[in-house]
C-alpha cells in the first residue's frame, strides 16, 4: 500500500500531500518534491500515514511524488536562494522609489531553481507595475511576478511580537486565517476598544476566534448576564463573567457590586 506524508514548505504555511514513494521519512526530513512549478524544497512535518487504492490527497488531486532526500547541495541551493532574495528586495525597493510607486514590499520569494522571483506588497488600490517588471527583469533576467496580498498576509510572512508578549499567531501555527467578529470579543468579555483587540496588522486579533470556542463551553455552566441569583452575602443580579478563573460579579439588591466563585452561588 502506497503512503502519503505531510510537507510544509514556509514555517507557517499550508500542509501538504505527496506520496512518499520508496523512501523512509521522518518528521523534520528535508525533501526535495515535484509540484507544477517545478521541483521545490520542503519539511516533513506529518510522518507517512497508508492511503487508500485512489491515492487521492485532500484537495481531491492525485497525490505527486517526493523526488529525494535533500542532499548538501540542495542546502548550499537555498542559501545561495535566499542570498538572490535579498539582493532582489534591495534593488526592487530602489526601482520603487525612483518610479515613484505607492506600493509597500516587504518581502520576495525565489522558486527553488532560481528560475523565477515573486514580490510580495501591500498597496491601498491597483498599481501600475509594468515598468518596474521591465527593470526587474532587465536587472536580474528571470521570470517576474507581482503578488498584491491582504495586510493579515503581510504580518503573516513578516512575523512580530504581539500585545500577550509571545510571538503572533499567524506566524507561528495557524495554517490559514478565518473570519474574526466584534461578537468574539464581546462573548469574551474583553474590551470593545479597537486598540486592545487588534493585532500588528490593524485587524481583529485571530486568537479572538480559536479561543472562542473555550469560552463558549465554560460559559455553558454559568448563569447568564442579568439573571438573577442567590449568594451568601444576598441576592443579586450577574452582571459580568470571569469564566478563566471561574468567577461572576454580582450586583446586589442593595447596588453593590461583588465578585462571587461560581460554586459559592446558593
């Protein structure tokens, strides 16, 4: 039976699918694997699993094959990649400021043979790039993509440290971004302050969503906002929830307001 291993090609990026073929991996391998852009470089980081007679990955596809081990040319490869990538950036940046171009590059990517550079910026509407794609590839002589993303896309690849202290998110483990809302924050009791909520790139904090879910089954057992309870110090109405440390305030008949462990609640 065939096996199908799982490869990352960025730190943070998608997981995906190849066949394995005749060789043993383990998570952390280095491979070489074949993709329609040509042969690229890439971590094990899901170990060979057996698949079923189709051999169809998770997009439905059939699965394409890890070409071989990394060797220590292949390493010597992408060094010199990353060295093309740099030199790029800096040219590109020049070639921007002479045109005279609102646009905001932040990083360019190289495919593994160095046949080919993606930029990669940010811009508030379209951009006229073709004269700066004509001096990119004069100066550098391989094939030119400009790639305009999203801001989220922007922090994704560049990385930061966010408000918590720890390293933000989406550069570190989530894979792809989904929707975040204002009522995330809200169920979350967190400050509706856009300030407080918002990451590096200006938009609504992605731990709002993964952590939603957690507050939304330790909630399940707490009484909800404005009903009303009995304590030891009287009766009152909640008025707020700690679910972390497993506390509600509670507004007395009297107005006071107390804080209350949710197994004192008479």
């Amino acid at each position: 039976m065939k096996k199908v291993v799982g490869i990352r090609f960025k730190p943070t990026g998608k997981v995906y699918d190849f066949d394995c073929g005749v060789f043993v991996l383990n998570v952390k391998d280095r491979v070489i694997v074949e993709t329609e852009r040509g042969l690229a470089y890439g971590i094990v980081v899901v170990p060979p699993v057996p698949h079923d007679k189709s051999f169809a990955g998770r997009s439905g596809r059939l699965l394409k094959k890890v070409f071989r081990l990394a060797n220590e040319k292949d390493f010597h490869q992408r060094e010199k990649n990353l060295e093309i990538e740099k030199d790029a950036y800096v040219f590109c940046l020049k070639c921007i400021k002479e045109l005279k171009l609102r646009m905001n590059l932040f990083s360019v990517e190289s495919t593994f043979d160095a046949s080919k550079l993606t930029f990669f910026f940010t811009s508030d509407g379209r951009v006229d790039f073709r004269q700066l794609v004509k001096m990119l590839v004069k100066q550098l002589s391989v094939r030119i993509e400009m790639r305009q993303v999203g801001i989220r896309n922007q922090a994704k690849m560049c990385g930061g440290v966010g408000r918590c202290g720890r390293e933000i998110c989406c550069s570190t483990f989530i894979e792809k971004f989904e929707p975040v809302s204002i009522r995330m924050a809200k169920e979350q009791s967190l400050s509706l302050n856009p300030t407080k909520i918002s990451g590096l790139c200006g938009r609504l904090m992605c731990c709002l969503k993964f952590e939603n879910e957690t507050y939304r089954i330790l909630k399940q057992k707490f009484p909800k906002i404005g009903k009303t309870v009995k304590t030891k110090n009287g009766k009152g109405r909640v008025i707020r929830h700690n679910v972390i440390q497993n506390y509600l305030t509670i507004r007395l008949d009297g107005g006071t307001d107390v804080e209350t462990k949710l197994d004192e609640i008479i």
